[in-house]
C-alpha cells in the first residue's frame, strides 16, 4: 500500500503551540480556535479567549513572523455586549475574518452564544480596535461561519453551518446570499456530512474563511467523528467554482489534517484541531488552529500541493 500522502501535507511547527494561557498578559482559562489575519505588515490572531466563568471574549495577538514574539493586548479587544446585544448573553467564540477589498473593511463572523443557542454574528473593523456591530444574521443553532471576499452577482455569500434539529439529520455546510451583509437568503445546501463509518459523518463545519486559487476556492472544513469515548475533529479539503461558489468541483475523501500532537490531544476537550485562519505567504498556508480547546498551534503547507491533491480527489459527487 502507498505511503498516506494526506497526512503530510501539512507540517507541524517546531515551536508549537506557539500560544497558550502561560503567554497571556491576564488570566484566563485556555485561549484556542483563532481567526487570522495579515494586518499592517504582521500577522495579527482574533484570539478567543475562555475566562474562569466559561464566557469567551476576543483579543488581538500581533506577530512580525506569525510564530514567535507576540504582542497580545493586555485586556479584552472585544468583549460579549450583552446589554446592547442579548444574544451575546454567554459569550462570542470561533471568530473568522475576511478583508472586504470593496468596502475597504473586515468582516467578523463569529458564534454568539444567545439564551436559544449559538447562532452567526457578523461585525466590521478597519483597525482592530473599533468594531462595528451588525447583530445576528443567522438564526440558532448555527455556527462556523465566514464570508466570501468579493460579491457573486452583486451579493455577499457566506459558508455557515446551521444544525439539524433532528438527530436523524445530518448537520451540513450551507451557503446564503445577501445585498448588504445584514440580510441573508437564497440558503443552499453545499457542502454535506457523509455518513456511517466515514471520518467527516453526520457533522461538518467550515473551519477557515474560503481562499481564492486560480483553480476555485479552496475550502478548509472539520468533521466530527463521534466514538464512545468522545469526538474526533479532523479537517478536509473543498475546492468550490470560482465563479460559482455553490458548485462543489473536489472534495477530499481522507482527511488530511488530525489530532496526533499531545498538545492536540489532550485539553480541555480531547482530539481537537479547530482553525478559524489560515494565512498564505510566499505559496506557503501558515494555517492556525486551535488544539484541545485549550491553546493555539501552527500547522504549514504548500498551496499548491494541497491544490494538486485536490485536483486528484474524483469529481464531486452527492451521495444518497
Ligand atoms: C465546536 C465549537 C468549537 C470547539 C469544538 C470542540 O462545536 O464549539 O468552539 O473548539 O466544538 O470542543
């Protein structure tokens, strides 16, 4: 049998995790699942950041090389406001950002954790210090969202995942259109949960925002395995059309990125890898991802390799 070539296209960096609480300037229970960004000439990380009450804020960490010698902002950048938004009531996680070439601005979608379940919240910055909040745009449960950076015939598009409120569905990743980032329609299944035995069954989720290549957008997903002594979350490759988002052209079949380091399998919540950024420099993806619910690896890989090996995945194909 071959060697399993998935299984090395991403490296895991030497200095990893690169953060956790022990960097912190204040105390905090874990800081994990990150969105990425490449701000002013650095790389900056939207960390989350779990306090002792379990409720997770979002902090700015500002890198010159992306791995080493972070400066991390000594108290909350942005923190649940649940007075002007209740649905902020226990907090706001998994943040993913997107530079808005068009309207010369971020956009952040995160989970808010409202009294009625996670649901998708989207706010807009310029300097990741003042943020402008849109409120809710998806109802609960959903989760696991990013936007598109350009239009797609005069609409925004997200990847969002909402939950399926019977146990006998899956939970799949969907895409939603919208004129001006505050009202989202046109939802469409895309991407979905395989099932039985498969690696990424019965829940799936998008984990960093789509990346544009010359070949389509390159989409990086969880799936969920649920086992008897808990859940596995390992990631997969999506090449979605260029023009056309909502046709799936490649989709990996293994998974090409898992729980194996014991920074990522042990924590606060066991065997997770989680990222909510990746960032390409130079052909190279510096991908950041959360490991254990509890501190913040690096994993790279070369763009176009993860490219080439999608391309070799079979055509996409919907399963019954
Ligand atoms: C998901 C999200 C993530 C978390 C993961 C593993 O549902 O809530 O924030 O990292 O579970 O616990």
């Amino acid at each position: 049998m071959n060697k399993v070539l998935t299984q090395e296209l991403f490296h895991r960096h030497p200095a990893n995790p690169i953060l956790s609480v022990e960097n912190w300037p204040y105390a905090a229970n874990s800081v994990f699942n990150a969105a990425a960004a490449m701000f002013a000439g650095k790389t900056l990380l939207l960390v989350r950041v779990e306090d002792f009450r379990g409720i997770s804020h979002l902090t700015v960490a500002k890198s010159d090389d992306g791995v080493h010698s972070w400066d991390i902002d000594t108290e909350p950048t942005l923190r649940p406001d649940p007075e002007g938004h209740p649905e902020e009531v226990w907090g706001i996680e998994d943040p993913r950002v997107t530079w808005l070439e068009e309207l010369q601005k971020w956009a952040i979608t995160y989970t808010a954790f409202s009294r009625g379940g996670p649901l998708v919240s989207l706010a807009t910055t310029t300097d990741f210090r003042n943020f402008t909040r849109l409120g809710s745009v998806m109802p609960p449960e959903d989760k696991d969202a990013a936007l598109f950076p350009v239009r797609f015939n005069g609409h925004w598009a997200m990847l969002h995942r909402p939950v399926a409120k019977l146990p006998s569905i899956e939970s799949h990743i969907w895409l939603s259109f919208s004129p001006n980032l505050k009202h989202w329609g046109d939802h469409q299944e895309l991407i979905h949960a395989r099932r039985g035995s498969w690696w990424d069954a019965n829940k799936i989720g998008l984990s960093a925002p789509p990346m544009e290549t010359k070949e389509g957008w390159l989409v990086l997903y969880h799936g969920v395995r649920a086992t008897s002594s808990g859940s596995i979350y390992r990631l997969g490759l999506v090449l979605l059309d260029l023009e056309n988002p909502g046709r799936v052209i490649r989709r990996s079949e293994e998974w090409v990125f898992g729980p194996k380091a014991s920074y990522e399998r042990e924590g606060d919540v066991d065997d997770v890898v989680f990222p909510c950024g990746w960032i390409e420099k130079d052909g190279i993806i510096f991908m950041y991802y959360g490991a254990a619910d509890s501190c913040i690896a690096l994993a790279t890989a070369k763009l176009n390799e993860l490219v080439d090996y999608l391309l070799k995945c079979p055509p996409y194909k919907l399963e019954d």
